[in-house]
C-alpha cells in the first residue's frame, strides 16, 4: 500500500475508492455514519432493499471519532436480487 493510500486508511479506517467502483453511471460508493452499529446496520439493510448493493458489510469504529462507520457498494440501475 502507498503511503498516501496508508494515510487516507488509517485516518478513516476505510479503504480508498477504486476507479472500478464508479466506472459506469449508476454504480455508487455509499460512506455510512451514523451513532451506533446498530443504526449503520439498519441502513445498509434498508439500502438493500431498494438496489442491487455489496452486501451488509463491517461496521467499524475509529479511535477518537464518535460513532461507527460503514461502506457499501450499489448499482442504482439494478433491483435487489430475490
């Protein structure tokens, strides 16, 4: 990893975006914040619902930072899958 890749994820404790994930019009890259794990979780199930998305992935907590953080990849074109 890159040192300025290394600065931006220990800072955020979220992995760089990547090209691939934006490289057509609908694809999204959804940054989750919210109090508590709980209401990430929430999200990210609702999310799921409504687009094709990743999946419910980890929620994490940065030293110093209130709340949790989470990160989720969707395509706005596409259902979920049933």
């Amino acid at each position: 990893m890159e040192a300025s890749t290394w600065a931006v994820y220990s800072r955020t404790g979220m992995e760089p975006i990547h090209a691939q994930h934006l490289s057509e019009p609908g694809l999204v890259v959804l940054d989750i914040a919210a109090a508590d794990e709980a209401t990430a979780q929430a999200v990210m199930t609702a999310l799921e619902q409504q687009w094709a998305t990743s999946g419910i992935g980890p929620v994490r907590k940065v030293p110093g930072e209130p709340g949790a953080k989470a990160r989720m990849y969707a395509d706005t074109r596409r259902l979920p899958a049933e």
